[in-house]
C-alpha cells in the first residue's frame, strides 16, 4: 500500500510504501475511497496542543509514532475479511468509524470506543485514510452510508459526529430554548444543520467575522453575535434575551470559553468542543451555587454515527460544501486548511474511489 504520511512534524507530508496489512480475527481490510482532511490533522502534522500557561502537549508523548497516515474521516471498499469478520462482504462500502479503543473494555464492548483508555484511533495511532489501505478492527466499526454521497458521508466519521455527540450532551431542550454555539466554521454551520435536522428552533450563533456570521445566518441560525473584543457574554445574554442553559464552544480558546462560561444562567452547561488551545479560570463558588456543568466532549460513539447516518438518509440534514482533491495531493490538502483557503470541508479523493 501507499500512503501520504507524516514523515517529520512540521514537514510535507512524504508519499511512502507500506507493506499492506493482512487482516486477522474480526479485523476487515479496507481500499480508501474518501477520506475528509480535519483541522485536528493540523495538530497531529505539528505533533503539539496548547494547554495555555506556556504548557505543551506533545502528541508523541501520548504514543502517536512516526511515519503515520493520518485522516480519521474514512470511506472505504471492503477488500479482505479476517477469518473471524463476519456481517460485511467484500465490494461492501462503509464509513470507517475511526475512534476505536483496546476492543476488550467495558467502554468497548458497549460501543462506547471513543471513551477507551487505551484508544487506537484510526489516523492518530494507527495508519488512517491518507493511505491507500485501512484496517478497521471489528465489522461493527463500519457503518453503511446507504444512498449517502460518500464524500460527505466520510466527514460525518469525525466534523459529523462531534457536533451531534456535542449537541446530544445538551438536549433535551424545548425547541425555542437558546441553543448557543461559538464558532461558525465548518463545524458550527454543521451544528445548525443537525440541530435544524432535530426540530431545534433557536440557534444563536457566536464569531469574529462579520462575514461567518452572515453565513451563519443563512444557513439557519437565528441570531449571530460579534464574538470579538469585550462585551461577549453581555452580547450573547442580550440577543439570547437572558443568561443561557446551553452553550457548545467548537472554538474552546482562553477568550470564548469564558464569554461562553460567562454567560451561563443556573443550571447552566457549556460543552466544549474546539481544541484551539488556552485555559478557564473557573470561580469555584459560582459552580455550585449556579449548579452549572463543564463538559468535555471528544469525538462520539460509533452510535452517535449510525444515529447521525440515519438522520441524513431522511434528508433532513443539508450536505455541506465538499471540495474534492486527488488523494496524492494530501500536502497540498492539508496546507490549503493550514492556510485558511477552505470553504467547507476538504476531501481526498481516492484512486479507488
Ligand atoms: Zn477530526
Ligand atoms: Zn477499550
């Protein structure tokens, strides 16, 4: 197999031969034929999170090992089934759900992989979509996309499920209930589509640019709020017409975080998402007294897919822009979001495809 690796952090991506990988057990071997190119990618490419404080995480420190193909965002051909893999056929075309774990656990074995403490995700630590071959542990990794268009089908394996995971921890909510969310990028516009998808009525969308949030607009939300300067909180609980219940941060730096915590009512959550990096202060007495919640939310379940799945085959999801690029050209990709020239999401088009 080939794969579009990175070689070094920080350095093009190198074009790299690979022995191909003969499954074995329950695992399926896949041929790519679509894999969505993430921001997260960014920060695997670099090697590095900022935790704020001048701290650094480094992610070879948390065992990604060099050379890696990443792309977490994976639509494949199934070409080998090992001998215990039972439920798909070769030809088959499935979305590779990519946050798999040690397959042994409790949180495994109730297809809560993405919460594994040991994770093994697909594109961080082992080989993912910017190779022509993938390995998928277990059939139930791999979710049909029915009469999905691939290419946007494979973006629900991480942009798509990290917003409904996200939107899940917030609901139940009455549908004229402010629903805020900060960061009208790709994910945030993905967020009004599903939330819109989910009968929610009142989105209140957060961002810098004039230009996001008029985009925001149109793709449904019902107010935009200028997410720049001081004065965030006191604008999102004036155009919410009071403090909020829930607030989903997709940015999740040092100035939203505490716009979004700031604007809180009793009761309140703020879910973050975004990992732009920076830290939040919390006023410890406020916690308690407001009863308000913090929530971490990484990636979904392999549920969360097939939920989200089924939500788009009934339409109600609006695809986003897809641009299409040859998966050879995954450097030029992956420079191209480094370098903000994305409208919507970027996805590597396979010679398989
Ligand atoms: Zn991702
Ligand atoms: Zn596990």
């Amino acid at each position: 197999m080939r794969a579009w690796a990175v070689v070094e952090n920080d350095a093009p991506l190198k074009e790299i031969e690979l022995p191909t990988p003969e499954p074995t057990g329950t695992e399926v071997l896949l041929e790519t034929t679509y894999c969505g190119v993430c921001h997260s990618d960014l920060h695997i490419w670099e090697g590095r999170y900022d935790l704020g404080g001048g701290k650094v995480m480094s992610l070879k420190d948390r065992g990604v090992v060099l050379p890696l193909a990443m792309g977490h965002e994976i639509v494949g051909r199934v070409v080998k089934l090992g001998p215990e893999a039972t439920g798909v056929k070769v030809g088959d075309i499935r979305i590779v759900y990519p946050w798999v774990g040690c397959g042994k656990c409790a949180q495994c074995l109730s297809d809560n992989d993405n919460m594994c403490l040991n994770g093994r995700s697909l594109g961080v630590y082992q080989n993912g979509g910017y190779g022509t071959h993938v390995v998928a542990p277990h059939p139930r990794h791999l979710v049909d996309l029915g009469t999905l268009d691939p290419a946007i089908a494979a973006t629900y394996a991480c942009s798509g499920i990290t917003v409904y995971s996200a939107i899940r921890k917030v609901l139940p909510l009455p549908a004229d209930e402010p629903i805020v969310l900060v960061g009208a990028g790709g994910l945030g516009l993905n967020a009004i589509a599903i939330l819109r998808a989910l009968n929610h009525e009142n989105i209140v969308m957060v961002d810098t640019s004039a230009e996001k949030r008029a985009g925001a607009l149109k793709a449904g939300a019902s107010k935009a709020v200028d997410g720049s300067g001081e004065g965030v909180a006191a604008r999102i609980i004036e155009a919410c017409g009071g403090p909020v219940l829930a607030v989903i941060d997709l940015v999740n730096g040092t100035g939203s975080a505490r716009a979004a915590f700031e604007a809180l009512r009793k009761g309140g959550k703020l879910v973050q998402v975004g990992l732009f990096g920076g830290e939040l202060t919390l006023p410890l007495p406020l916690m308690p007294i407001k009863a308000l919640t913090v929530q971490g939310s990484y990636v979904g379940s392999v549920t969360d897919l097939r939920e989200l799945v089924a939500l788009a085959q009934s339409g109600a999801v609006p695809a986003l822009p897809v641009t299409t690029i040859p998966q050879s050209q995954a450097n030029e990709a992956l420079m191209r979001l480094r370098d903000g020239r994305v409208n919507g999401r970027i996805v590597l088009k396979a010679e398989a495809a």
